[in-house]
C-alpha cells in the first residue's frame, strides 16, 4: 500500500516536473521571439513596432553616456529622431542566455552588434529584463556596456601551435617533462616544465610566449623555482626557431644562450643550447637533444 502510494507520488512529481520544462521551453521560444521582433524592427526602421515591445514605465541606459530614459514615449522618440538622419544602421542580436528568475520575469543576456555596411560601427553586451503583461512580455529595462573584442595576437604565434602538447626527454639520469598550453584567447603560449635527476626532483618553471605589438617580433619570458628569471626574442631561419636568452640567476650571475628548436615530425623536435655564458665565461653547449611527444 505504501509503496503504491510512494509511486503515485513520484509519478506526480515527473509530471509536474515535465510540464514545468515544456512551460520554460514555450516562455523561452517566446522571448526569443521577441528578440527577434526588435532586430527585425530596428532594421525597417519600424519606431511604432520597436515602440510596441516595451512596457509604459520602460527604462533604456545607454552604453556611452550612461544616461537613462525613463518611458516608453522618451525611447520611441529616441529611435524616431536617429531613424530620421537616413540611419542605415542593421542591428544583429546574439543571445547567449535565458532566465527565468520569476513566472513573470524574464532576464535575456547576449551581444548586440551594429553594422554599417561591413563595417561594425558598435559591439554591446546587453541585459534585458522582461515583465508578462496580461499575456505578453514586454521590456521593461535594457542595460548596455561596451564590449571590448579581446586583441588576436594568433596570426603571429600560430607558427608554434607544434609545440602545444605534452613533451619528455629522458635518459638513464635525468628526466625533463614540459606541457605547452594555449591561454583562453590564443594571444600567449605557455609552457610549464620540471627537471627530476636521479629521481629527485630538482627544477621546475614556467616559460611564457608572445608576441610584443611594439617591438613586431615573438618574445618570451621564462621564471624557475631555484629564484631565475629572463627573457629571449624568437626568430625563425629555415626550419628553426632560434632564441637569444638572456637571464638573472638567484645568486645575481648573468647568463646567456642561443636556444633552439627545431621539429623533426608531429611528435617529435630538436632542442639545444648553444653560446652559453655565465658572467662572461664559456660554458659547453647542450645537445642536440631530441625531445618527443609524450605517449598518452
């Protein structure tokens, strides 16, 4: 009997559950609607339909001067007079988000690009908070800010994408592992790398690859956990990138070396050390060294 009842019950609560979701669904299908209704009736140039989507006590703030008009008339005029100076402007809404934080109240985020021609003219991220009405949503406020594209320095660093992946070199001593790593927008390449020697470990780092806008060449600067830091400009000839070091030990010696890598496959590259001084004395050079792909 119990159990019966539990199951009513449980089957109830997947029904209230599942119409609760298809309601979300048809409310959302709606906004996006409506989002659709203004882009479409700012590219006519159409003030009474724009108009008609916003509530009597509507407020718009506008992304350069902050100022914010308050009512419906005040933001329908304000269309009408930019309309009237043979705007050519087209307008595209990317929604990135719906929320329903009540049954009547609906939170639209996204981008509003503005074009003319083919050029972008503005790019604003944008909240819009939208009220149910007696049956139909309608704006009730329109926050915008600025959006700032992020800069793209990939063009210049795409040509060591090769490096990204993880990477080892290991012989009957010593053990050095790196993983190189794009940032969030592809603008710096990062490797992190550490040293263990007969088991032990024994250094590791973090070198950091970009491309510097002043100077027009690819730099780097590298930082140790014994206390070093420098910084090295890349240049390609042929297959290989060379890259002049210079560095500050923990103890204050100044050091410097031509590093340089050279791809041999997919998986696989050469690195070595060459003109390698410390406080103005010679040191050997280091390698070739072939350094591989590690295997997953």
């Amino acid at each position: 009997m119990v159990r019966s009842q539990l199951f009513r019950v449980l089957v109830l609560l997947l029904l209230i559950c599942s119409a609760c979701e298809k309601n979300d669904s048809n409310e959302e299908k709606e906004i996006r609607q409506k989002a659709k209704s203004f882009e479409d009736a700012f590219n006519r140039k159409d003030v009474k339909a724009l108009s008609a989507l916003w509530s009597d006590k509507a407020q718009y703030t506008e992304p350069e001067s902050g100022e914010t008009l308050v009512g419906k008339d005040a933001i329908e005029k304000e269309y009408a007079d930019a309309f009237k100076e043979g705007d050519q402007r087209k307008l595209n809404i990317q929604i990135n988000s719906i929320q329903f934080p009540k049954s009547n109240q609906a939170v639209e985020q996204g981008i509003a690009i503005v074009n003319q021609g083919d050029e972008v003219i503005s790019k604003t991220a944008y909240q819009a908070f939208y009220e149910k009405q007696q049956g139909n949503w309608l704006l009730m406020q329109v926050r915008e800010v600025n959006f700032q594209d992020h800069p793209d320095q990939y063009e210049h660093l795409k040509q060591l994408e090769w490096l990204v992946g993880e990477w080892v070199d290991k012989d009957e001593d010593s053990t050095f592992e790196s993983r190189f790593d794009w940032d969030k927008y592809k603008n710096f390449l990062t490797q992190h790398f550490s040293v263990t020697v007969e088991g032990q470990f024994d250094l590791e780092g973090r070198q950091v690859i970009g491309w510097d806008p002043i100077k027009k060449q690819i730099r780097s600067w590298i930082f140790d956990s014994d206390g070093g830091f420098g910084k090295g400009t890349w240049q390609k000839k042929g297959d290989s990138w060379f890259v002049e070091m210079s560095q500050t030990l923990a103890d204050g010696r100044r050091t410097s070396s031509i590093n340089i890598y050279t791809p041999i496959d997919q998986n696989s590259y050469k690195w070595e050390s060459t003109g390698r001084e410390v406080d103005g004395d010679l040191l050997p050079n280091i390698g070739p060294i072939v350094v591989e792909r590690k295997k997953k």
